[in-house]
C-alpha cells in the first residue's frame, strides 16, 4: 500500500513529539523516529534535512506565540493598564497560545532542549520582573518560577483546550489575588 506523502510526513511529526516529550531530544534518534514510523531513516531525508529540522518544526509556531505573548507585555499601553487589567490580558492571550500549541510547548519543556526550555523560563521571569509592581526583585523571581511550574503543571494535565484556558485563568486569577496582597493599596 502507497502512503501518501502528506500522511508520511504527518506520521513523522507525531512520532517525533511523542518521543522527544517521552525520551528528550537528546535521547530520540532518527532512527528511533523511523523505526516507530515503520520507515527507513533515509526516508525521513526526504522530508527533514536533520532531527532538528523535525523539532524546529514542531515549536518554531508556539515559540513565536510565546514570544508575541511576551511582546505585548512590553508595549506602552498595556504597561499603563492596571494589574488587574494587565493579568485579564495576560492570562486569555497566554490561554489562548497554550491551547493552540499545547502540545509543541510539551516538546519545549519535557524535550531536554535545555536552551528552549531556559528561553521559556528567562523570558518569563525578565519579563514578568521588569513589570511587577512588587519592589523585592528576589520575591518576584520565585513568583515566576511558582508561575512557571504551575503552568507546567496545567499544561501536562489537561489536554482539552477548554480545561486548559479555565485553569490557567484559575490560575492567573490566584496569582493576582497574591500580587495583590503584597501590594500596598494605592497600587492594586
């Protein structure tokens, strides 16, 4: 039987995420990823130029969206908007980008790709430390990591895209009832 291209490719993509969450990147050889698509490793040449072909295609679109996120919290009006304000927009835009890629982010945490899960967490917690309101820069260092490893947390348990933009609102909307008792009250 003939598969067509479009089917192999795909096949190629889904075995390539399922092992490199499984095993690491370092660990999920070309030939591990043909061996479980039922095909010859020179066959996967045909479609990626190297493993790091597959795996810029399986996060180059949520790394972008990452980065957009992390943008617009760099942008004039959102930096006059009010913590309450700046969390409601933060929290649906980053619901929205871990629903479309939640499975291309699973490959940047869980991969072993260590420079794309320090890119994750340094521009989280640049970010999120140049734009907090609290003046302890130490206090808003762990609140991103605590951030950082909740989302994680979500993002692993909850595959349907509904669940996972309600909990990360939950999980947002906590991190702001927080903030907010560290603030003092003329800056909530």
């Amino acid at each position: 039987m003939q598969v067509k291209k479009a089917e192999l490719y795909d096949r190629i993509l889904m075995t390539a995420e399922k092992l490199f969450i499984r095993y690491g990147y370092a660990k999920t050889s070309l030939k591990l990823i043909a061996e479980k698509c039922y095909i010859s490793k020179s066959n996967i040449y045909r479609y990626f130029s190297s493993k790091e072909a597959i795996y810029e295609t399986l996060v180059g679109e949520a790394r972008r969206s990452i980065l957009e996120v992390a943008d617009r919290m760099t942008a004039s009006d959102f930096i006059e908007k009010s913590l309450k304000m700046k969390i409601a927009e933060i929290s649906h835009r980053l619901a929205d980008v871990v629903a479309d890629h939640r499975s291309a982010i699973l490959v940047m945490l869980h991969s072993g790709r260590d420079e794309d899960r320090d890119f994750i967490t340094t521009h989280y917690i640049r970010i999120f430390t140049e734009r907090s309101q609290v003046t302890d820069n130490d206090l808003n260092v762990l609140i991103a990591k605590i951030q950082i490893f909740a989302l994680t947390d979500v993002i692993t348990s909850y595959e349907n895209p509904e669940e996972l933009k309600k909990h990360i609102l939950l999980l947002m909307k906590y991190h702001y009832v927080g903030l907010n008792g560290l603030l003092p009250k003329e800056k909530r």
